[in-house]
C-alpha cells in the first residue's frame, strides 16, 4: 500500500546525552481519510560505537468507530510496517 504524505519535522531537543527530534506526517489528499501521526526520533548513545535509534508516534483512525474497527482489523499493521520506510 502507497500514499503519498507531507512530514513535519520538528526543532531537535537535546537533553545530556540524547537528542528527540520530533515528526508528523499527514496525507496529502484525501486528507480525511488518513491518520495524521503525531511522533519523535530519538538517538541515545549507548556506548562509544552505538547509538540507539527509537521512532515512537500515535494516530487516531479516521472515520469514527468504522474507522477504528478498519485499525483494529488491519490498518495498524500497515502502519507498523511503514516505520522502517521512515528510518
């Protein structure tokens, strides 16, 4: 499955040793029929040669409780799988 998406990405915050960046992305039309998912990267060394990359984010489904059950069915494992197309 394909959609095409704007994504917002956020000023950097840093904290001591890590930094969260954060990002949105919404479709671009039909915007309605879409989540908009509201999230953050975050990078945390974890030694001298490793750094942890964590994406994190929530949606609301679309459509009311037609949507929700579209999610709960199917949809939040397309959004799960789209994650790695992000990094």
């Amino acid at each position: 499955m394909r959609k095409r998406v704007a994504i917002e990405v956020g000023e950097p915050v840093s904290v001591s040793t890590w930094t969260a960046v954060p990002i949105k992305w919404k479709a671009t039309f039909p915007k309605h029929l879409f989540p908009m998912m509201v999230g953050k990267i975050e990078l945390e060394p974890v030694d001298l040669e490793v750094t942890r990359l964590t994406v994190s984010g929530t949606y609301e489904p679309p459509l009311g409780r037609l949507g929700k059950q579209l999610d709960d069915a199917v949809m939040r494992t397309v959004a799960e799988g789209r994650v790695p197309g992000l990094l």
